[in-house]
C-alpha cells in the first residue's frame, strides 16, 4: 500500500490561457472597428468643411488680382472689394451683425471692427461712390492701394 501511495503525484493546475492569438470573434471585431474608422475617415476627407485657411487664402488671391488688373473699370474692381469686404465680414462677425448696413454705416462699422485702425470711414469713401461712377472711368482712387493694403491687413 506505501508503495502505490508513493507512486501517487500532487495534482497539478491547468496551463494559464495565453492571449495571443486572439479568438476569431477578436479579429472580426478589429476588422469591423477598422473598417468603420476607415469610412469615417473617408468621409470626413471627401466632405469636409473648408477650413480658415482655405477662404483666406482665396479672399488674398481676389485681392492679388484686383493689384493686377488694372485694365478692369474702377467701378468692377471697386464692387469686387466691397463684397469680398462684407463676405468677410460676415463670416467673421454674423449676418445679423453686418449684412445690413448701407452707405457710411458700412465704413463706419469697418472701422470700428479694423484691428490695425484703418480709417474705412474716411479712405474707403469710394467703395460707397463707386456703383455711382460712370462705367468710362478707369482711374481708381488714389487711395486703392491702402484700400487693398487695410483689406489684405484685415483679411488675415
């Protein structure tokens, strides 16, 4: 009897489980997680928002070209300053806010809103006269080119 109890051996426990691999369930769980990320991802490329940048560096080619034309009535060019001027702001500050303002109200409300103090409401006179030029003239005013200097100044 002593002899079969010594051939007797202590119970040992089970190897641990590793974790690696994982089950197949894991794996097409990661799949499906990747896949949609993937989407996600996609489609926030294709639709995206334009960012900042984007309608800055735009507005700054409008103003790089109105410097270059100079063929164009001062009337055109004029009209295109002012509404990128008002695109502007209204983007920045809200339709409620500026959309409706006409005349000197608009200067005044540029300058007031200028960061580097621009005088809207006294060197941008024109942009209020210039629907009300005859279509021949082709000088601009004397004053477009700190005109479009504030304009750039402010866009960035």
């Amino acid at each position: 009897m002593d002899d079969l109890l010594s051939q007797l051996r202590d119970i040992r426990g089970l190897d641990p489980v590793s974790w690696w691999p994982p089950a197949p369930v894991w794996w097409v769980l990661l799949g499906v997680f990747i896949f949609i990320v993937a989407v996600f991802v996609l489609f926030k490329l294709r639709y995206r928002r334009p960012d900042e940048t984007d309608w800055q560096s735009e507005a700054l080619d409008i103003i790089k070209d109105l410097r270059a034309n100079q063929e164009a009535a001062v009337k055109q060019r004029v009209s295109t300053l002012s509404e990128l001027l008002r695109r502007i702001a209204i983007r920045r500050y809200g339709r409620s806010e500026c959309a409706g303002l006409q005349g000197k109200s608009w200067l005044t409300w540029l300058a007031e809103n200028d960061p580097d103090g621009f005088s809207w409401d006294r060197t941008g006179l024109v942009l209020i006269e210039a629907p009300y030029l005859p279509d021949d003239v082709t000088q601009p005013a004397q004053n477009w080119s700190e005109l479009l200097d504030a304009a750039e100044k402010w866009i960035k």
